[in-house]
C-alpha cells in the first residue's frame, strides 16, 4: 500500500506547491520509550498526539513518509458538519437519543478544527462560508427537506436549509434540481492545516520522526513495542492512525475499512470564479460516486470526481478529472490544468468511522469521505480516552462498522463489485 500511495502523485498537488513549511523532523533512531505512541502524521495522530501531550504526557509521533502526505493533505478540504450517515439515517438505526448524541459529538468537529485554526493561528485558507449538497434529480430534494426537517426537530440543529432550482443557479453555474445548504460548513486548505497541527504539537512538546514507518506494533506485559526499520518505542498506549495504510501494521483492524482511490484536478486560475461559484462554498452533489468542488484562494476550480475501481493509478490524473469537471461545467472546457493528483479515502460498511480501542491501542479512521474535520475530533476523543474519560470513544465504539466480507482474498473485488452496482444506478438514473 505504501507504494501505491507514493504513487498518487502528492508532490504535484496544489497544496504542495502551496505548502508551508513543516516543522523540522528526522527518522527515528535507537530505543526511546513514551507514555504515547502516535502511527501516523495527519490529523488523527497529530490531533491525538497534541491533545495527549497537553494533558501531560510523553508522546512520540511515527510517520512513514513526511508529515501530511497521506489523506490529510491530499483531500477535497471540504468541512462538512456531521457524519456521512445521515440524520434521517442515524434515527432509524439507533433511535432518536443515541442519534442525537452520535450527531452533536460529530458536529463539535467543526467547533474543534474552527478554534485550533483561529487559536494558534494555523494559515490554511480557512473560509466559513457553508457546504452545499447539490441534489442531481428532485426526488434528492425531497429527501434533502426531510432531512432538514429531522435536523431541526431531533438534533437541534438549525444552520441547514433547502434551496430550489432557482435558488442554487444563485449559487453555481450548473442546473441542479435543488440543493442542502448547511451554513456550518466550509472548506480550508488541508495539507497546511495538518502542516499547522504539527507545528502546535512540536510546540507542546510531541517528538514528530518522519521516513519511520511503523513495521510492527506488539504487546508486551501491559504495554506496546513499536518498531520501526531504525528504532523500537515502548510505550503504555498505542494511537494507529494510519487510516488506508494500516493494512499492514495491523490486518485484524483494517478489515474494518477499505481504500479507494480518487483524484482531483486544480484549474488555472478562473477568469470569472464568481461565474462557477457564486458565495465560496464546498460543494459535493448527491451521486453515490460524490463529485465534488471548490474554490482556491486564488481563483481555481479545485475538482474531485469519478470512480475507479483497480489500485492503478491513471497514466493521466489530469485527464482522467477532466471528463468529470466538463460535464458539470462545461463552459470550463479545455481549461488548463496545472496540478492533479490522487488520494485513499477510506469508506467503511456502514459509513460510519471505526474508531475504538482493545487493551493499550487505539485506532480511528473510515471517515468515508468526511475525515477533513472528523479526524480531529476522533484524535481528541482517542487522547481523552487514554486520560480516562472514555465518553466519546465508547460513544462511537459503540456503533463500530462490521468488517468487510471476503478476508484478504475477496474484500477487494466483492467491494468493486458493490460500487459498480451503485455507479451503474447512478447512470441509469441519469445521475452520470
């Protein structure tokens, strides 16, 4: 998996050509011990690791490669409020309480990422401007009201509304049959985001190593060896954010989870960006397969879209987009593109993320599309945990995704199979 996501092509994404610098970090050598070992350099871990070390403890971070190039900083930066499950969703599985309770834990997020950004001054583009649910056919917008309306009524929450067709061709320069505007959203720039968190944690004293891939983690009496390629960690409790790259830390816990591939594109700046979108939202649409968009401070479409189903990258990432980007915009048509490249976002079973713990290791990852503010929170809740207040953990243990079908051999291509099945109904929809 490694090799594969080395592949993605991370170094030609705009955010890394739009980078600040990170903090000054080197591989891990020879046997230290932490009260905390951290798997993993994106928000997860740095999130937990910050959180961990402000409560007092000894925290060593481990990352394979440097610190943001995985997920983190590959995304779409969309800051969507709440879970990929729905509120509608989350009342029929767990009732109106526990639903109430699994959505306002995950809209704190939001709060979350908002005060870290504003508090220690972290430079990513931050921009409060909402999240738009673009819906591609009017039966979307019928469920878009009654999930507003389940909002409103059971969670208490009231920065969603509904807009018609009229109103979202006030928004975006594409017909769209009625949209969700949830004002609690926005989008940052997350490369730099996680860029910053790894500043604040250096400063709260957190040992970040980078080029130190985590080769094994193992139990030991009460506690965890960490061992890496040029050093060992022992520690009494183990964080594994590694999210599409864990697969080969620990097999039993990725089971949980499943990499797929996307890719985005960032035009050259826009002559007229107000024209593609008008008030600076993050917008995704209703597909299965998500298209989704925004805005760079400097004027670009930034364009993610389209299913691939083999962990091949395309010869062209650029190309491979631009079908996508033309068919939502195609007064956008043979725009220049001047970055594109490819990022893992894991899904889970239900959507939901698999976050938990099992003696002294903890893990938290499947966001399913919505990790850009979820993998704060989760690292916090991971930190709070370990300090002994396991509220929002267990909250989410709780409700744990069921493995992926298949074992090693079959989770892969019964997965393809599933999302062919659902870009295919996409399609015949007339979503495509």
């Amino acid at each position: 998996m490694t090799g594969f996501n080395d592949s993605l092509g991370m170094a030609a994404s705009y955010y890394a050509a739009t980078a600040v610098s990170a903090p000054p970090t080197g591989p891990l050598a020879g046997k230290v011990e932490a009260d905390v070992v951290v798997v993993g350099g994106g928000c997860t871990g740095l999130a937990a690791a910050l959180a961990s070390a402000r409560k007092g403890r000894s925290v060593i971070l481990l990352e394979g490669g440097g610190i943001g190039w995985g997920a983190s900083g590959r995304n779409g930066g969309q800051m969507i409020p709440g879970l990929r499950m729905g509120a509608c969703d989350l009342v029929r599985h767990y009732g109106k309480g526990k639903a109430r309770d699994l959505f306002q834990l995950a809209v704190s997020a939001r709060d979350r990422v908002v005060d870290l950004v504003q508090s220690e001054e972290i430079a990513c583009d931050m921009r409060l401007t909402g999240h738009l649910s673009a819906a591609i056919k009017s039966g979307d917008v019928a469920d878009m009201k009654a999930e507003v309306e389940c909002l409103e009524s059971v969670m208490g929450y009231s920065e969603a509304r509904v807009l018609d067709a009229d109103g979202m061709r006030d928004e975006v320069g594409h017909s769209y049959a009625g949209g969700l505007l949830d004002m609690g959203g926005g989008h940052l720039h997350p490369l730099n985001y996680t860029i910053g968190l790894a500043h604040v944690a250096a400063r709260a004293g957190v040992r970040l190593f980078t080029d130190s891939a985590a080769l094994s983690v193992e139990r030991v009496g009460t506690g965890v060896i960490v061992r890496t390629g040029s050093g060992d960690v022992r520690t009494g409790s183990c964080v594994l954010a590694g999210d599409a790259l864990l697969g080969a830390v620990d097999r039993t816990i990725a089971k949980h989870i499943m990499p797929v591939a996307n890719y985005i594109a960032a035009t050259r700046p826009l002559d007229a960006p107000e024209e593609i979108i008008r008030h600076d939202r993050a917008i995704s649409d209703s597909r299965f397969v998500v298209n989704y968009f925004r805005l760079s401070t400097d004027g670009r479409l930034i364009f993610g879209g389209g299913e691939r189903y083999t962990t091949q990258p395309p010869a062209d990432m650029a190309a491979f987009v631009r079908p996508f980007m033309e068919r939502t915009f195609p007064q956008l048509a043979g725009i220049r593109i001047d970055h594109a490249w490819g990022g893992l976002v894991t899904v889970t079973r239900t959507r939901l993320p698999h976050i938990g713990r099992d003696g002294p290791i903890y893990w938290a990852h499947g966001y399913s599309g919505m990790g850009t503010i979820l993998s704060t929170l989760s690292g916090e809740l991971i930190a709070d945990a370990i300090a002994g207040d396991t509220r929002g953990l267990d909250l989410f243990a709780s409700i744990s995704p069921p493995p992926f079908p298949g074992g090693t051999a079959l989770r892969k291509p019964l997965h393809t199979l599933a999302m062919l099945w659902y870009a295919g109904r996409d399609r015949i929809a007339g979503r495509a």
